[in-house]
C-alpha cells in the first residue's frame, strides 16, 4: 500500500485485529511512506473509498447495500453514530 498516513495506518490494524491478515510493517521511503502487508487467505477484496463520505447512521444501510455483496460480510458498525466510511474488507 503507498501513502503510509494515520488513517490508512488504522485500517490494517482493524483487519488484523478481525484476522483478515498476519501482520503490516511500514517502511520510511522520506516521502509518504509505505504499508508492507502480509495477507491470509482469507480475504477476498479490499479497497479504499475515495472520496471520504459522510454518512449519517439511518443512511449506513444504503451505503453497505450497495458495497457489500451480501448482508453477512464485513464489519459496518463500532458505535450507533455517524461518521465516514473509509474503506471496506470481506
């Protein structure tokens, strides 16, 4: 993964933390920065949402319809709040 930022950064954490994948190192390049990512056989897609939506809780439900394949992947929710939808993994 390029652009090695505090939000990206988050992400893989996530999807370690849910067993999507081994582990991530980041690398210094004196740029951006990069995400060594060492994935199990687990995952089937992942990809950032560009650009970054905001989206109330009511309207979260449209939003997994139509980037989901199937009501039964993925993690949607933490707390019942709005916020922005950054990416997804199944």
């Amino acid at each position: 993964m390029r652009s090695c930022s505090k939000v990206t950064l988050q992400i893989p954490a996530v999807m370690m933390k849910h067993g999507y994948m081994d582990k991530f190192e980041t690398t210094d390049d004196r740029r951006a920065g990069k995400i060594v990512v060492n994935i199990i056989d687990r995952l089937n897609k992942c990809g950032m949402i560009s650009p970054r939506f905001d989206v109330r809780q009511k309207i979260l439900e449209k939003w997994q319809n139509n980037l989901f394949l199937s009501h039964y992947f993925g993690f949607s929710l933490q707390k019942y709040t709005g916020g922005k939808i950054l990416g997804f993994f199944f």
